[in-house]
C-alpha cells in the first residue's frame, strides 16, 4: 500500500490525490453578485448539506493552487452575503463546465455559458433557469481555512427557497432519484452520471439492532463465495430464523437438488449452499439466504 505524508506534497499532488479519491462529489452551481451589481456564476465540487434544521449547505471556493488568489464568488459574498444553489444535472454539465472559466472579473458567466437568467424572489443572485433544483440562500457565515494556495474558504450558505421543476417529481410530489439525471465530479476532467441502471438501495439499518456480521456462524464470516456487502446484509437482520423456519427450507426446490447432487461431498455442498444464499441476497430475499446459510 502507497503511504504519503500529506507535509511532503506540494498542494497540486496532494489535490489531485484527494480529489480523485473522495469522489464523487455533488456540484454547487452557485449564482452570486458584488456590490456594484455584476453576476458571477461559478461550479464548485466542494459541496454539500451540512444540515437541516436550519437548512445549511456549504460550498468552498478554494484559493488558486498555482498563484494563491481568490475567486470572484467569495469575494462577492464578502459584499453581498446571498448566493443561489443551482443543482447540476447531465442536460447541463458542459455548460457548467464552460462556467469555470477563469474570466476577467464583471464577466457574466450566464452569458458566456449560454444560461438563461431567472430573477430569485428573495435574494439579488439570479436562477439557472436550466436547473432543475434551485436554490436561494443567505450567508450566514465565511470560514477562511488558510493564507496559502488550495486553502479554503467555507461559505455557509442557509437555504431559504427551494424551486424544483415539476418534471423531476414522482407522484408523491417528490424528487425521483431516477428522473433528476444527476452528475457529480471525480478526479481531473472526470465526472460520472446517476442513471436508472447505476442506482441501487442499500436498506438502512434496523432502528433496533441488527445481528452484526460478528454474530454470523464463521462458516459464513469466512465464505470464501460472500462478499463483505453479503455479510453487511446478513447482519442487518434483526434474529436469527426459528429451527422450524429452518427446517422448512429443506423443501425449496433449489436446496432439494443441492442435496442431492452433493451427497457425500460436504465441501461442495457448502459452497452451493453459499453459492445459492448469494443469488437470494442479488435478489433482495435476504432472510431466505439466512436460512440456506443455516442448513
């Protein structure tokens, strides 16, 4: 395994290490604009919910690895403290990225980008009209984290109007995963897109006590057919099933022909056994491989 000492990278090697590393990561589109009224929009990967209640996202606008300025955006927040969160999904990501521009100061990037500029009801900053969730914050705070180059500076930005097109909304009238086609940056020039096909569920844990994957028999902790997230859902389990359960699954088609094509072969009849309890667990039947894991 490679070890760095981060105080032996220069600030340009230890920020493509991390970026490409803590990934991916969501993107603040953010609209802002300076005392003298010129509009500033700017992408940010530095980003996320911090909390709810209040309402709180922070993005950072770091300062510049290769000569230590700032960026139009925290300067303007400094003047002005609104800002609009404008959320970044596929239809949009080369004109955001058309966005970072590094154009001279009073430049709208709306214009140069070719976004349309909505009016916000209760802050200065524009909309992305193209976005399909917005966001009109306050500034509630800017943390500056440093002097040198790559150093951040924390804006908490308090939500306080949220707009979301109708389109991306399922019938409950709320955000359908699926249908707000969202990107995220990696490392360098990559980026990834959550598509139907990349989404899964992962159930959280019970609000009692899962069984824990310590629990499990070692036969099943040491499977060399289990991956570490089929142990993760074997352990979310809440009991163990009854012996009666159990037995009850010597009847099951798939376990009938398992033991009979093994008889007298234990090694292989745990592996299909094994083999078997991963295909329920693909399948979401996770206390049905339980059981199989327990004959």
């Amino acid at each position: 395994m490679l070890t760095l000492d981060t105080s032996e990278l220069s600030p340009a090697q230890l920020q493509n290490y991390m970026q490409y590393a803590i990934a991916p990561r969501p993107i603040c589109f953010a609209s802002t604009i300076d005392a003298a009224g010129n509009i500033n929009l700017s992408p940010f990967s530095f980003f996320n919910m911090f909390s709810t209640n209040p309402p709180l996202c922070v993005f950072s606008p770091a300062r510049r690895v290769r000569d230590n300025t700032t960026k139009h955006t925290l300067e303007n927040v400094l003047e002005v403290k609104e800002c609009v969160i404008n959320i970044v999904n596929y239809a949009m990501v080369q004109q955001t990225s058309l966005a970072s521009t590094e154009y001279a100061k009073g430049t709208n990037e709306f214009e140069k980008a070719g976004f349309t500029m909505l009016p916000a009801q209760l802050v200065r900053p524009p909309r992305v009209a193209e976005a399909p969730v917005q966001m009109e914050c306050t500034v509630k705070e800017v943390i500056h984290l440093g002097d040198n180059p790559g150093a951040g500076n924390l804006i908490l930005a308090e939500v306080k109007l949220i707009h979301i097109k109708e389109e991306i909304l399922d019938t409950e009238g709320k955000i359908d995963q699926a249908k707000i086609d969202l990107v995220a940056r990696l490392g360098g020039d990559w980026y990834c897109r959550v598509t139907p096909e990349s989404l899964f569920k992962v159930t959280k844990p019970l609000t009692t006590l899962g069984l824990g994957v310590d629990a499990l028999p070692k036969a099943v902790r040491n499977s060399k057919v289990l991956t570490g997230n089929d142990l993760g859902m074997l352990g979310n389990i809440e009991q163990f099933p009854s012996d009666e359960e159990i037995d009850a699954a010597y009847t099951w088609p798939q376990v009938k022909e398992i033991l009979d094509a093994t008889i007298g072969d234990s090694g292989n009849r745990e592996r299909e056994f094994h083999e078997l309890a991963r295909q329920l667990l693909n399948e979401g039947k996770v206390n049905e491989a339980l059981k199989v894991l327990l004959l």
